[in-house]
C-alpha cells in the first residue's frame, strides 16, 4: 500500500498543488495530512484526488465548522488529532503534535514503542524525519509551506515493505 503524506500546508496554494499534482502523478491509495491546513478554500484543492484522505487539526486551522463541512462534502475524513486508522491489515496513527518539538517527538516515539501500530504520522514540527521503532515507521513529512524550513516537502511511504522517501516540490 502505497500513501501520500503531508502536513503544514498552511494555505500556500501554488506548493499545495504541486503536492496534489504529485500525489495523483504516483497513484497512492491513501492521503494523511497531519494538520495545519487553515482555510476551507486550501481544502478545496485536494478536490481532485482519487485517493481516500485522512485529515487531523492542526493548532493552526482556524475555521473548524467550515472546514468539517468542506471535508464531509468532499469525503475527506477530518478529525481531531491523534486519529487511529485501519487499512488493509495496517494500524496508522495520524496526529499534528504537542505544544513543542521535544513534546511532539516524545509523543510520537512513545507511542511506537507500544508495538501496537505500523505508521505513526505527525507534523506542527515542520522538519522532515523518518525513523523506526521496533516495527513501526514514525514519518514527519516535513512541511509543504515551507516557511519554517525554507523546503517544501512531502512524504511518500510503502507500508508493507516499511520504506518511504521524502520528496521536495
């Protein structure tokens, strides 16, 4: 199962489609976004995926009601963070993360040690990282912005054979 990943998007429209043009250019089966998307009209640009798309808030996203209406209109399963997901045998968990990047990666990698999950994504850190615990893949795909990092990035990831690449639009 191959699925996109991607977080912060922060209303910068020009980088998110790029990131959706990527998305649909490698036919993924499942979309996680990890939060801080901020407007309904940036959620309007994922429109056009075939993919299903998992979505958490982001301490960010400011026009909740909105947003969940948008994202109901256009099956988008958006949810408050962490958010559990069961797909083809795998458990993923999708979050944005804590008050900090110490508190966020903490998080994160407690939760993989628990050897209960196969992916745990999260974001709000905006640097990209790939780690593994045990089993388990612990993916921050970075930023799609790019306003913190100065990179626009997204994450691609195969969960059966437990790799992924970080790409830069």
């Amino acid at each position: 199962m191959l699925l996109a990943v991607l977080s912060d998007t922060h209303d910068l429209l020009p980088a998110i489609d790029r990131a959706v043009s990527e998305i649909l250019r490698r036919n993924v089966s499942i979309v996680l976004h990890a939060g801080d998307i901020i407007s309904p009209f940036s959620l309007k640009r994922f429109k056009n995926l075939s993919s299903k798309m998992y979505i958490v808030y982001g301490n960010n996203d400011g026009e909740k009601v909105l947003l969940s209406r948008l994202a109901e209109d256009l099956n988008i399963i958006l949810r408050s963070s962490p958010l559990v997901i069961r797909k083809e045998g795998y458990k993923i968990v999708l979050m944005h993360g804590l008050e900090g990047k110490e508190e966020t990666e903490e998080y994160a990698f407690s939760i993989a040690k628990s050897g209960q999950y196969d992916l745990i994504v999260y974001g709000h850190t905006h640097e990209a990282k790939f780690a593994r615990e045990g089993d388990t893949l612990i993916v921050n795909p970075g930023e799609v912005c790019g306003y913190l990092t100065g990179k626009k990035t997204l994450a691609f990831i195969n969960l059966a054979e437990r790799t992924g690449e970080i790409v830069e639009l």
